[in-house]
C-alpha cells in the first residue's frame, strides 16, 4: 500500500459562524483503507502543517492534542497545544474532559493545568 501522497485543506463556515477546516487525504490508495493507513502521528502532522497557515485556530489546538496523545506524544507540546485551544475556545475545556482520546493523559497534572 501506498502512504498517504497529498493532505489538502479547504475552508468553511460551520452552521454557527464558526470557521472550519476540512482536510482531504489522497494517495495511491482506496478510500476505504485511508484511515486505516493513517495513523494518529500522521493526523497530528497533518494538522500541525495547517497550524503554520493558522495558528489562532482552536479546532485545530484541540485536534493535535487529540491525535498527538493518541499517537503516544505526552510531551509539554501537546499539553500547550490543549491549553491554546481552551484560550481560543472555552468549550473545548469541557470537550477535553469528554473526549476519549484524552484517557491516557487524564491523570496527569498537567491535563488539568491545561484546562485552567
């Protein structure tokens, strides 16, 4: 199988004013095995790629912690990347405590000084 070959990346605007990335994968693969090939590591390059053109969006914070801490990364990098999303966007503090992908991370300290 082939790697992933081209991440691109489109903007939108959510039904509540809130902008939205959408990023598309392609490679010399089917579609149905892109996620399956993906990996978390990939997923956190590929939306650290699009922080460099936008580093003041908070979806984009919150979904490197997220891929980043799936991918094993429980570095100081990741926690600040948590941390600007919850600056960017308050509700995200909550999402955190929800989310799944954080289940790793939950017990250490630094989860919470990133919810503060």
């Amino acid at each position: 199988m082939q790697p992933i070959t081209k991440v691109s990346q489109r903007r939108e605007t959510s039904h509540s004013g809130e902008p939205v990335v959408i990023l598309g994968l392609s490679g010399d693969i089917s579609s149905t095995s892109k996620d399956a090939i993906l990996g978390a590591h990939q997923k956190a390059e590929a939306v650290r790629s699009a922080l460099e053109r936008m580093p003041d969006h908070a979806g984009l914070h919150f979904n490197y912690a997220c891929f980043a801490t799936l991918a094993g990364d429980t570095s100081d990098d990741t926690f600040a990347h948590l941390r600007r999303s919850v600056e960017l966007r308050p509700q995200f503090r909550e999402d955190a405590r929800r989310d799944d992908d954080f289940a790793a991370v939950r017990d250490d300290p630094r989860f919470e000084q990133a919810l503060r």
